[in-house]
C-alpha cells in the first residue's frame, strides 16, 4: 500500500524546488485562489515543499492548486490523504464502462473492498440498469 503520510508534499515537490519547474519564489506567486484571492507566502510555500505543517483551508488549498496549476481536487485529495490519513480512490477496482461512471470513495487507507461490503452493496445499486 503505497504511503500517503506526505501526499501533498510530495505533490508540491514534483512540481516546486531545484530542478523542478517552479522555483519556490515562482510558486508563491502564482499560488493565488481564484475564487477568494487569498495567496500563500513565499515562507509557507518553501514549508510546503520541506514537508512542514502548515494551516490548511479551502482558499487555501485553492491558492496551491492555482500555484501548481493542478485541478483543486487533486490537491484536496492529497492534503485529505496528508492531514487528515483519508484516501479518495475507487477501492473495488470498477471497470470503467461505456456510461463513465466513476466509482471513488473516501476511505481509511488500511481498509479493503472487503472492508467495505455495504459501500460495495450502495455503489452496485447505483449502476443503470442495461
């Protein structure tokens, strides 16, 4: 099971600090939320990319989506993952089919599809009927 302890570091790594495409400086510049305006420091983003703590809000999750340039689910997902030890993620494997259905459930990371027969039970009853 891979370790989601650091998912939102690891997100702003992939995208911020030497050798990346975005400086930390760059970064903060451009992490602005467009709904609220709200932005993060040059200081709160190089605390992103060491891995520190720092005080997670909407606008503020907001701000590093716009920063990274990255949809604001996926940087929801990994600070849920980080923060909170919540995954988002399709636990029963569902074969996409021709209707587009996508099957993602938040879960503890150490729980199975097994785990979850009455979730399994829900999503079956939500596919259209052929």
């Amino acid at each position: 099971m891979p370790d989601h302890n650091d998912a939102l570091t690891r997100l702003v790594r992939e995208h911020v600090g030497e050798g990346r495409a975005l400086t930390i400086r760059a970064f903060a510049e451009r992490a602005i939320d467009p709904e609220t305006g709200t932005t993060i420091s040059k200081s709160t983003a190089g605390n992103l990319v060491q891995g520190s703590r720092i005080k997670i809000t909407p606008e503020v999750l907001g701000a590093i989506a716009a920063g990274l340039g990255r949809p604001l689910a996926e940087v929801q997902a990994a600070a849920m993952a980080q923060y909170v030890g919540i995954v988002v993620d399709d636990p029963f494997d569902t074969e996409p089919g021709d209707d587009d259905v996508v099957v993602r459930v938040a879960h503890d990371p150490s729980k199975s599809a097994d785990d979850m027969p009455t979730v399994r039970a829900f999503v079956e009853r939500q596919q259209p009927r052929s």
